[in-house]
C-alpha cells in the first residue's frame, strides 16, 4: 500500500515517535554548519533498536549547509 507524504519541520519527538513505529521511509536532512555543543539529538543514542540508511542524494550550499536525502533499509 502506498501512503501519502508527510513532511514535519522542527519535531523531532513526532518524528521519532513516527519511526520507532516504522512509519519513516526517506529523511530529507538540512545540516547547518553551528557547532551549539548541547541540544536535543535527531537519532538519539540509547533507542532501542537500529535503522539501517542508505544516502540517497546529497548537496552542498555555498553558505555551508548541506541537504542529505536518505531511504530507510527495510
């Protein structure tokens, strides 16, 4: 069955929520070059379990930031 997109900006709790519960099959990821030292994690240690990713695309931005585009192993 195929299921609609969701796209979710500035959630991390839904969207780990959405993917302990296998519901995530591609991460679109903007890296933005600010070392903050402390802050809550994208894929925090300590979740049980492990998902495999594959990069799917990736491009670097004049100003630093960088996209990444990874599917979800199944």
């Amino acid at each position: 069955m195929r299921r609609g997109a969701i796209f979710i900006h500035g959630s991390g709790e839904l969207a780990r929520r959405l993917s302990r519960a296998g519901l995530i099959d591609r991460y679109h990821l903007l890296v933005f070059p600010v070392l903050l030292g402390t802050g809550k994690r994208v894929f925090p240690s300590g979740v049980p379990g492990e998902q495999k990713l594959v990069v799917r695309e990736s491009e670097a931005y004049g100003n630093g930031v960088v996209k990444v585009i990874y599917d979800v192993v199944r």
